[in-house]
C-alpha cells in the first residue's frame, strides 16, 4: 500500500481551474504533480456539488457536515465546555 499524499488547497484549486479551461487530465497531473486520476475527479466532482470545504480536509479525517475543525466559533465552544 502506499503512501498518503496530502495536497494544499492551492494545488486542488489550480487543478479545478486547469480542468474547468478544458486542460487535459494527464497534463493537469503532470503539471501539478498529482498521482492518481481518480483524486482530480474526486476534487472535481466536490467543486461542482460545491463542497468547498471538503477541499481543506486533511488526508484521512472526514468532516460531516457542519463538524469540522472550523465550524464552530468561539462561543458555542464555550457553551459545549460548560456543558
């Protein structure tokens, strides 16, 4: 099994507008540097179901929606502490 790459948001995003201006997905990889075809597809398939949050996941962790790292302000974290 391989190794996990985790690409920067910047990456998943220049790709989605090189895929959006008609480029190649071979030359999109070979350009950014991306391993597998079906990660652009899955990035893509994101920005169209706009699920833009989906792209500064890190590798392995799976927000629900509304749960992740960034959702909650500093209030309602205090509010579940006090809880």
């Amino acid at each position: 099994m391989g190794t996990r790459v985790s690409y920067p948001v910047e990456v998943k995003m220049k790709a989605i507008e090189m895929r959006l201006a008609g480029v190649p997905v071979k030359e999109v990889m070979e350009t950014l540097q991306i391993r597998n075809r079906t990660q652009l597809k899955t990035w893509m398939r994101w920005y169209k179901n706009g699920e833009m949050k989906r792209l500064e996941q890190p590798v392995g962790k799976q927000y629900t929606y509304g749960k992740g790292p960034h959702s909650q302000d500093a209030f309602a974290k205090l509010e579940a502490e006090n809880r």
